[in-house]
C-alpha cells in the first residue's frame, strides 16, 4: 500500500511541477518526451508516466511501449531506493540484483535530472 501511494504522490508531484517550475519545464521542453514506469518484478505494482512539454499522464500498469522501466524485487526494496533515488542507490541495486533496468540506460539519465528539479 506504501509503494502504490507513493507512485500515485510522484505522479501528483509530476504534474505540480510542470505547472509551477519553469526549470522542470524547460527540462522537458529539451527532452521532448519520455515514457517510463515503475513496478515490482511480479507486476503486482505498477504505475507508468507519460511526460511530455504538453503534460504528464499516469496510469496503473505498464504497457508495452514505454521507453524506461525501473522494476524492483518486492516492495521494501523499491520503498528504499526510491526514498533516495541516487544514482549510487540504483547502481548498488542493480549489482545486487534487486533493481533491473528495462531499456536505455541513458533514459535513466534523463530521468534522473528531470527529478531533481522536483
């Protein structure tokens, strides 16, 4: 239930920000678009985000055309990293096996530098 909240409360943060911050817009404005989601390995969670300088759209799920896809073992350990979604967090779940990466890891990158901006 932690992790569902969570997610949703990204997904209002998200929204927030394009509206209020001109930085984070500007961010997406250079990227243009990008479609990615976050869910446990047996997809039992899972919400996606589709970001792009028109606006930012979430749902339940993930379908099958996103271009980054964060998927975390069980939901204490997506709880963890996304409490500090470093780089040195996900790097250290990764070569754990607890954080696999679907997709391009320089979508990652993007990712990362739109939310600092949150």
């Amino acid at each position: 239930m932690k992790l569902r909240l969570m997610l949703w409360l990204l997904g209002w943060l998200l929204k927030f920000a394009l509206r209020r911050k001109p930085r984070f817009r500007e961010a997406i404005t250079e990227m243009r678009s990008l479609d990615w989601g976050i869910a446990t390995e047996n997809l039992s969670i899972a919400r996606h985000y589709r970001m792009s300088p028109r606006g930012i759209q979430t749902g339940a799920g993930l379908p099958v055309d996103l271009d980054l896809e964060l998927r975390f073992e069980d939901e204490a350990t997506a709880i963890k990293v996304l409490r500090k979604p470093t780089q040195q967090a996900f790097l250290d779940g990764m070569m754990a096996g607890n954080v696999r990466l679907v997709g391009d890891s320089s979508d990652l990158n993007k990712l990362q530098k739109l939310l600092k901006y949150l």
